[in-house]
C-alpha cells in the first residue's frame, strides 16, 4: 500500500478547491492599474491585398488612445517558428515571415490587420469598425493537393511554392520498402484524413503587457504552458528585450491541450503597445475570436499502405501524407508532421521496412500546430485503421493479427530512428482483453439485434513518444532550442518546502503530484510543500508543459534537487549528531546515526541551516536550496491497448458509444486517481474526434464552423463510463522515477478503435463498407450505408 | 453589443406603446437575441422587455378546451404543465437548464428559428398564435426562415393549442447545436392528422400533407412507407444532406407515430 500522500496513493487535488469554488487566478482576473483595452481589427477575408487603411476616422472616437497597423511594427521582428525541418533533399523548409500584424497582405479569416487600443474594451470595439480597410480580393488556397499544382495562387508571394517542405523519412529506407511491397503477399491500402479540429479550451487566451520605466523592464501576463518558451521567443526574436528585463507570468490556465504552447501575435502587441504608450495593456480574446486566431490541429490527408507476407507478417509499410500548416508556421508546426508523427510510425509492431513522406503545405487558413497527441494520433489513426482493414481482408481475427506482429523483446530499434526502451504489449492487450469483456461481446450484440441496433466492437494499440525530449536528439531534428526542464527545492527553516518548477500545470495536477514525489523522498506530509510555476521571476528556466513531459523531464529534475537537498541534509545532520556522514541513515523524515539510537528530526536540521549557530560554515554552506536541470536520454515510450463498443442506428446512421475500455502501461504511477483523470480525459477528446469535432472553412476561405452551433464538442452523454486500468507497468529504463506519461495517450489511443468499432457493426449488418472518415458522423454513417 | 435604451413595461399596453419606436425590438427570454447583440449583429435602438408584463404569462385552459399558453411563459414552466404532455416533452428537451429558464415560447415563435422545436408543435397542432392586434391560424404565420406573419411592432400573447387525442414531437438533434436537424410533430385530432417538420427546409417548419393523408386512414407508421419527402430543397450543410434530412425527417415522423401510438 502506498503510504498517505505519497507516491500512488490516490490524493485529490488540492488545486481543485481554487478551480471549483471559482477562487482561481486566471490571466482575465488580473488588471493592471491604468490599464487600457485592445480590440484587433481581423480580416474577414481568407486571402487579400491591403489596398487602403485609414484609421483617421477611428481615432477621434471616444476613448481611443492610439490605433496600431503594420506600419508600426516595420522593422520589429516577427512571430519565430521554433523548428526548422529539412525536406528529402537536405535543403531547409520554406519559412515565411509571420508579422504580429498585417503588411500588405491577408492571408487567413482573423489576420490581425490593425490593433485599437482604447479606455475601454467596448470603446475599441467601436473604433475598430470605424477603420475604412480596403481588401483585394485574391483566390484562396485552400485544398492542399491544389495548392501544390503549377500556377495555384501563392499564400507567400516571396516563396517558390505553397510547399514548406517535402519530407521523406527515413530517406535511405524507401528503396527496401519499395522492394518490401514488390514482393508482398497482400497489401492494403487505405486513404484517410484526420480531419482539422479546434482546441477549445474552457478558458479562451488572454494577454496583458506592462511596462515599467524605472527599471525599463517588462511583464506579461499570459495564457500560456511555458512562460519561458514565450520570454526566449517574443524577447529574443520579436521584440528584441533581453531576458533580465522580461518577465512572463502565466498564472491560473483553464486548460491548453497544445494550443497554448505557441507564442501568439497577441501577445507581443501588448507587451510591444505597452512600451509605446507607456500604459499597461489587456486583450481577451471571445470565443468566436478563438475559433480564427488559436493554433488549430491535425489536418492531414493520408494514402497509407501496408505489406504483409503469407503468414500475415508486416513487411512493410509506406505512407504518403499532406500536412496542413495553414497561413503561417506556428512555433511547433513543422515538427508535428514529421518527428512527431514519422518516428512513430513503427507503433507497436516489429514492421522491418518504413518509409514515411510528408508534404507540408501553406493554405489560407488558421495556422495548425500540435493539439493533444500532436503527430502521434495521426501516426495512431493510421496504422490502427490499415491494420484492422487488413485483418478484414484477410479474414483474421484484428486482435490475433495485432499479436502476431508484436514487439516483444526491448530495447527495440525501430526503423524510424528511435529506440523504445520497455513495454509489454501482450501484457496490456491480455488486461484490455479482459477489461473489455471480449467474451461477452457476442451476447450484447445479439441484444442490440433485438433491439433493431447494429453493435460493433473495434480495438486498437498505440505507442507514443513523449517525456519530451533529449535535446541533442530534437536538435539533431531540428529544433531551435533544448528541452530539458528545471526545478529548485526550496527548504524554508522550519522544514516547509516550495519546489519552482518549470512545467507549467493547467489541469495537469502537479499541484498535487509533484509534492508527493518530494514528500515521498523526505519522508514528510506533503501538505509541508508547495508547488510554484508558471513565472518566470520565481522559477529556473523550463520548457513548460506539452508532450506529456511534466513528470518525466520536470518531475526527474525535481527528484535529482532533491537528492541534492538530502545530500546537504545528512552532512548537517552529520553535524548535530558528531557522527561522520556515512553513517546517516535517513528514513520517514529522521536522520539517525546507524547502530545507534542518536537521531534528529528534518525540522531540526532545516532549522540549523537557517539559524547555524552550531554549524560547519567552514564545510558547507549555510540554508539549504538546490536547483537541478534534467535532459532525458531518451523519449519514454507509453503504450496501450484500446477497446470501443458501439451500437448504431441502421435507419439514421447514428453511433453511441456503449463501452469504451483502455489499458495503459505508463511505467510508474505517482497519483492513479489523477491518471484516471487524465485518461478519461482524453477518450473524451478522441471520441469527440472520432464522431463529432470538424473544423470546416468553404471555398472562399470562410470558416463555417467558428462557433458551437455548428462545432461539435464532446458532452457528458456522448461518452460512456470508461473500463480504466494502468496495472501494465514497465518503468522507463532512463529517468529516476521510471515514469512515462499520461497526459495525451487518450487522446491519441481512442479515435482508431471508435471508427474500427463503427466498420464492424456496418459489416456485421451485411455494409460492404470500409472507411469512413472522421467525424463518423450521423450523414456520413447513413450516406456510407447508402452504397 | 452596441448601446441601446432599455425598457421593461409591466403592462401589454405600454409594450404596445413602447415598440413604436423605431428599431425597437422586443426582449423575451433573450436566448438568441442576446447572443446575437453580443456579437454585434443586431442593433436596436431600444429593447422592450417582455418579461416583467404578468398578463402574457401562465398557462391555461379555454372553454373550448384549449391549452393558453402566455407568451412570456418560459420553456420549464410549459415543460411541466400536463394539459398537453407532447407539448411538454417537447419542451423539456429544448436547449438546457439555464435555457429552459429563461427562454419564452412566444420568443421561439416570434423568432421562427428553421431549427427549432416550437414551430413544429404549434402548426402541428393548428394552434392559434393570438397577438396584441388579431388572431393568426399557425398555417398563416410561419411565413419562411425566420420570417413570419408578425408586423412591425406586434407582440405575440398567447398561444391556444387544441389538444389532440395524441401527439409525439420526435429529434433528431444536431450534433453541435443540438437544435432539430430534424424534428417532427404529429398529432392526431378527430378531423384528421397534422405532421409538422422542423429544421429540414430552406423554407423552415412545414406541413408534410402526403404524411398526413396516409396517417389520416391508417395512424400507423407502416402507413409511410411508401412516401418519400424530396430532399432538393431542404438544408444542406456540414451536418448532412438534404436527401439526408428529407431520410431523416420520415424515420422521425415514423417513431413520432409510434411514440403517439
């Protein structure tokens, strides 16, 4: 049994009393004395010369202090992208330059054309429809494959194409998977598109800038998941302010699932205005403003094949896929089509030839970037859906043939350059087997039959690479910064800790899991520690939080402090006790001296570092803080084994899910009850994937699902109660915890099984249906039984 | 929003008065007038509030056995009354709690949504949506996508709905906004069947009249299957087609009659 509050004991979250009584501090809670408001005049074109802009009229309106357009920010930098991927002939992508505000040029329906700051937030409403701006009209580019065409309208005037990159991955593997799929037994084909989906967290993005003279120092208060990736960005590339005069606070965030991760126009504006008007400046974006202005995600269109021999082993597998980068790169956006999603296409299966190509493409739409799972669910969606469509053409049974292809010995190489260090997929696919109740599915299909329903069942494994990442690996790949992460122990004198973490929580929980690690080491209640994030004056240098690697990087940093901390803690105690420090013994929060029953308590020791007046100031520093920084050796590789059970109504074409069961192997668990959480979760976005989110623009560019009316979200009731188990624990090999991550394996494991389960039950009603792209909506149901 | 003046007369007959300015707009529960003043796309010069005139609200019945329903009346309130239960689960299946508690019946009708529930149920039922100016039969008021008989400045105050021997409204919601993609209202009176289908048309609700034929000599849902409602002018969009919707719209009225039994 875990012990009270520390490693996995169920501990509710503490953070949740703030979150449920509405006492939290978010970034629209905060105002800044004299603060101003500001309005951005967007483009309601997807595609446009600026031909006129005259705010000469907005000006005098009431309450308007200063109207921003492109002009002003000649000269300043633009929004960076911090990855630079290199296509198949070694040359770099295409990266075109992304303005905080317009020059010249719209390029997507909510481009920021010019910003109105004024008294008030109703006031620079006003005056920004007073603007007279006058667009011309160019054809929007909006189906990628036609983007690429000869003589297809540029989004960027000044790049050669529409293509950013043309990737091939891994490039020396394509001649032998050629070969493989030359003398293959059987190949599948299957062409799919994971469908553009829009974040949507509960809380919409808020950015408020201060500027203060006499230090000539800036703040900004921020929606964000890594304040330091926001202060290197926008300080370095933007706006030019070296990091000792920057801070950036990111306080209370009600969620980010990706989209918070990047560094928006938005927020250099206000950081940048409020130098320029020496007044401290706020936005708060609405939610239809959300919907044209938050990095969207997914989108790509995917012609995937696999290889197998007479005895259904793989061979090999190809895929060819188009990646939506929308009308600017974001900062992750290159990244999440290739080695976020090109390294994981070997999944869970010992498959010897790969070769994955990915063009990347600029279109007239919102910029895409990483959102739950990012690269990795599509990787997922792909490989589950061709396998099982395989396994229909074969007439085997989908589990069997997924058992069969199994990796089953580690650490495995794959042929996509990365290297798994542990995992036990027959483990979680036996416990998934058994969670399901697969023997009792034929049972509950004979009573949805009764009932005039069509019950399907469909499973799907998943691997993901997260703990992201070893630096020298992303910087190999292209990355334009490190990904380590940092944590400073804070022992105050009577034993109280504070731990300045760089992950960033946002329903993550680490309020209360991190404090249990460190309660767990100490061996004290961990009611004794507090967590501190989120500000970039308070906390070492960290990436944030994205890519499940709160616990796995920041976590492994916090316990490497940690030990620094019991280290010191010895010596004192060594000291008090006059006993040499080889013999300290420390246990449940006591130093003893071995063999006797000399001991000191940890109070008493933090006490004696802050108040040494019996001490060796000659030996060892007085206080006891300690910082540590943590860059993993390798991704840690969570895996899993997912089961959906659907009923669908034959005559409208609607799918329920009925049962949906996970088995996850996140190695170690600190708090199981929070890795429920986040599971649950995550189902809960992949279904809501799988049936029901589509971001939809038209021709022209118009988004025609920029609201909830139209965009679907996921509610209580589309979802069932979830089978949940993580007993399946291989710890990672390489950090000190053994843990692996959480965060996005729901996400990234549901939609493969939920559109599975869907085939099944049209097949089991005599459809000779095969693939339905998400969202397997009601009409796509009923048009696919149609014929 | 944009700024507006705001009144909240307590008596039909300063509401009357107070709509004669010009763009003045009525307020009822502000379900979707509010949203749309949110984002900018109204701008009245005054709202009347509808809300606080005590004789537009509350529910009865004639001595013609019709159910009167005030305008004013909130969705809960005809939710819970038992004069008309396909009236009343109709209504407690529109939008959620909070909308429920605000929302009017007479601002749903006054608005005449494409895709909303009331429409269905009033000319499903023949009701009689009584203004502060005339009576108007609801085969006369649903004039096209909220488009409706109203003039200028009218007030609807009551809505009278003879009570059939069964009715059943049927929805298939719309996965997003969770309004009818289709919603179907069928209600068998003495003289005959009535079938009104909501969210389906370019031209919002209308009576299916082969339906009600075929349902008038047989009320069974095998009384259907041979008919078939064209799909070339219905909705289409992202949520489905109109061959879709017209499918859709003869599952619901089919369960409809099922449900009435």
């Amino acid at each position: 049994m875990p012990k009270d509050g520390g490693i996995g004991d169920a501990t509710k979250r503490r953070e949740d009393v703030r979150f449920l009584s509405g006492t939290g501090n978010y970034t629209d809670d905060i105002n800044v004395a004299g603060q101003a408001y500001v309005h951005f005049l967007r483009s309601d074109v997807a595609h446009g010369k600026i031909t006129g802009l005259d705010t000469a009229a907005a000006e005098g309106m009431p309450g308007v202090l200063r109207i921003f357009t492109g002009k002003d920010f000649e000269g300043v930098g633009g929004i960076p992208c911090g990855w630079q991927v290199t296509d198949k002939h070694g040359e770099p992508m295409q990266e075109p330059a992304h303005p905080v505000l317009a020059q010249g040029k719209v390029r997507h329906v909510g481009d920021p054309i010019a910003a109105v700051v004024a008294e008030t937030r109703e006031q620079a409403r006003d005056a920004a429809e007073a603007i007279e701006v006058d667009i011309e009209d160019l054809p929007a580019v909006m189906d990628m494959k036609a983007a690429l065409e000869d003589g297809a309208p540029k989004v960027h005037d000044d790049l050669s194409s529409n293509l950013c990159f043309d990737w091939g991955f891994v490039e020396d593997n394509k001649a032998a998977t050629d070969a493989a799929f030359e003398s293959a037994a059987h190949v599948t084909t299957l062409e799919l598109v994971n469908q553009r989906l829009v974040a949507n967290p509960m809380e919409p993005r808020v950015a408020v800038g201060a500027y203060n003279r006499a230090g000539d120092d800036y703040t900004l208060y921020t929606t964000s998941q890594n304040p330091h990736v926001i202060r290197l960005l926008m300080g370095a590339f933007v706006l030019g302010i070296p990091e000792h005069k920057l801070t950036v606070i990111a306080p209370d965030v009600g969620g980010g699932f990706g989209s918070k991760i990047y560094h928006y126009a938005e927020e250099a504006f206000v950081t940048f205005a409020a130098k320029a008007m020496n007044r401290p400046v706020k936005w708060t974006s609405s939610r239809s403003e959300a919907f044209i202005s938050d990095a969207q995600g997914r989108d790509h269109v995917t012609k995937i094949e696999l290889a197998l021999d007479a005895e259904n082993n793989f061979t090999a597998l190809r895929t060819e896929t188009y990646a939506n980068m929308g009308a600017y790169l974001s900062t992750f956006a290159p990244c999440v089509p290739t080695y976020l999603h090109g390294t994981l296409m070997a999944g869970n299966y010992k498959t010897p030839n790969i070769y994955v190509n990915v063009k990347a493409v600029f279109t007239n739409t919102v910029p895409v970037d990483a959102y739950r799972g990012a690269g990795r669910p599509e990787a997922t969606y792909q490989i589950e859906r061709v396998i099982d469509k395989a396994a229909r053409e074969l007439k085997v049974d989908p589990i069997a043939l997924r058992r069969q292809n199994f990796i089953t010995e580690f650490p495995y190489a794959t042929p996509v350059a990365v290297e798994y260090d542990t995992g036990d997929y027959v483990a979680t696919m036996d416990k998934l087997e058994e969670i399901a109740d697969v023997k009792g599915f034929a049972a509950r299909r004979a009573e949805s039959e009764k009932n005039g329903k069509l019950r399907g069942f469909g499973v799907n494994c998943y691997i993901e690479a997260c703990g992201i990442a070893p630096s020298a690996l992303v910087g190999a790949l292209g990355a334009r910064a490190g990904l380590y992460d940092a944590a400073t122990v804070r022992v105050n004198a009577t034993g109280s800790i504070s731990v300045m973490v760089g992950a960033h929580s946002h329903g993550q929980g680490h309020e209360t899991a991190f404090p249990q690690v460190v309660a767990e080491m100490l061996g004290i209640d961990p009611g004794m520690i507090d967590i501190v994030h989120g500000d970039t004056s308070k906390i070492p240098f960290g990436m944030g939080t994205y890519g499940s690697r709160s616990l796995a990087v920041c976590g492994s940093a916090m316990v490497r402090a940690t030990e620094k901390i019991i280290n010191k803690a010895k010596k004192i105690a060594a000291h008090l006790m006059e006993a040499s420090e080889a013999d300290i013994e420390f246990k449940d929060g006591q130093f003893s001296v071995a063999g006797t029953d000399k001991s000191v308590a940890w109070g008493d020791v933090t006490l004696a570092a802050y108040v040494p007046h019996n001490y060796p100031l000659e030996e060892i520093e007085p206080g006891l803080e300690e910082t540590a920084f943590y860059d993993p050796a390798n991704f840690t590789y969570p895996s899993g084994a997912y089961a959906c059970e659907v009923e669908v109504d034959p005559e409208t074409g609607k799918v329920t899910v009925e049962r949906f069961a996970a088995a996850d192997d996140f190695g170690n668990i600190i708090n199981p009850m929070i890795v429920d959480g986040q599971v649950h979760g995550g189902i809960g976005q992949g279904i809501g994937q799988a049936l029901l989110e589509q971001c939809v623009y038209d021709e022209s560019g118009q988004l025609l699902t920029g609201s909830y009316m139209d965009y679907a979200m996921p509610r209580a009731d589309d979802v069932p109660f979830y089978a949940v188990d993580h007993s399946c624990q291989t710890p990672c090999t390489h950090n000190p915890l053994g843990v692996k991550g959480c965060g996005e394996a729901g996400a990234i494991g549901s939609p493969p099984s939920v559109v599975n389960a869907v085939i099944d039950a049209l097949q089991s009603g005599g459809h000779t249906v095969t693939h339905i792209d998400m969202p397997v909506s009601p009409s796509r149901v009923w048009q696919a039984m149609q014929g | 929003m944009y700024a507006f003046d705001f009144e909240r007369p307590k008596t039909l007959a300063d509401a009357v008065k107070a709509m004669t300015d010009e763009d003045a707009v009525a307020l009822s529960g502000g379900q979707t007038l509010i949203p749309s003043l949110k984002q900018r796309l109204a701008m009245p010069s005054k709202l009347v509030s509808l809300t606080g005139i005590d004789e537009i609200k509350g529910i009865c019945v004639d001595d013609d056995g019709r159910v009167c329903i005030g305008a004013a009346t909130i969705h809960a309130d005809v939710a819970a009354q038992e004069y008309y239960p396909a009236l009343a689960a109709l209504a407690s299946n529109v939008g959620d709690p909070a909308v429920r508690n605000r929302g009017t019946i007479g601002g749903s009708l006054a608005n005449n949504d494409p895709s909303a529930c009331y429409p269905a149920a009033a000319l499903g039922s023949g009701a009689v949506i009584r203004t502060d100016k005339r009576e108007i039969a609801a085969d006369d008021y649903f004039t096209g996508m909220f488009e409706t008989a109203l003039e200028e400045g009218e007030i609807i105050t009551e809505i009278k709905f003879p009570v059939p021997e069964t009715a059943a409204y049927m929805k298939f919601e719309q996965p997003a906004s969770r309004f009818a993609l289709v919603g179907v209202f069928v209600a068998k009176y003495a003289d005959g069947v009535r079938v009104a289908v909501t969210g389906a048309s370019n031209e919002g609700v209308f009576r299916w009249s082969e339906a009600e034929a075929a349902l008038g000599s047989d009320f069974s849902a095998g009384a259907l299957d041979g008919l078939k409602l064209d799909g070339s002018n219905m909705i289409s969009d992202v949520h489905g087609s109109g061959d879709y919707r017209a499918h859709i719209a003869k599952v619901m009225t089919k369960r409809a009659v099922e449900k009435a039994g």
